[in-house]
C-alpha cells in the first residue's frame, strides 16, 4: 500500500485555480522534505514545489509567484496551491517524501489546464 497519496486534479481553464493534497498514512510527515514533480507527456519529470521539514520552500522559475507549497502537520498533509493556470501546467503531479532512509511516491493525480 502507497503510503503517499495525491488528490484534487482535475480539468480547469486558463486562469483557474486548483488545491492538491498530498496526505501521508506512514507515520508522521513533518520529519520529511516534500516535493511537488510533474510530468508531461513526452518530457521529463520535473520539481516544481519543495518544502523542507523546518518550512523552507523553494519553486521552480515556470511556477514561482504562482504556485504556493504549504504543509499541515494537523491533517498530515502537503498541499500545493496552484493560481492563474496555464495550459502548459497541464501534467501529471507527483508527490513525493524524502528523508534519509525512505523515498516515497504517490500514484499522481492528472492537472488539464484547457478551455
């Protein structure tokens, strides 16, 4: 069982906005550094949000300004924010969990930025 699992894709139009959650039943998530990747077809995975366990982020130059990465350790749970979509945020997202002896992905959950 995936201890990792994303939720809140969907389709949106250009300019919309979407909430994922990334929820983690492994035991405590604060411990980990949290990252957001996307995947488009027929390119390569990318970063596109990261936030460390103390709350340092850091976002990729295409997102930054637009995308906010926050964790809830009540509801064990990373969200990323996502504002004035684009059509090219259009991917799969991916979360994953890092620490120093565990590596965890979800299944990913599918963002279509289209009108």
């Amino acid at each position: 069982q995936v201890p990792l699992v994303e939720s809140g894709g969907g389709l949106v139009q250009p300019g919309g906005s979407l909430r994922l959650s990334c929820a983690f039943s492994g035991g405590r998530l604060n411990p980990y550094d949290v990252g957001w990747y996307r995947q488009a077809p027929g390119k390569q995975r990318e970063l596109v949000a990261h936030i460390t366990s103390d709350g340092t982020t850091n976002y990729s130059d295409s997102v930054k300004g637009r995308f906010t990465i926050s964790r809830d350790s009540a509801e064990n749970t990373v969200y990323l924010l996502m504002d004035s979509l684009k059509p090219e945020d259009t991917a799969v997202y991916y979360c994953n969990a890092k620490d120093t002896w565990y590596d965890f992905w979800g299944q990913g959950t599918q963002v279509t930025v289209s009108s």
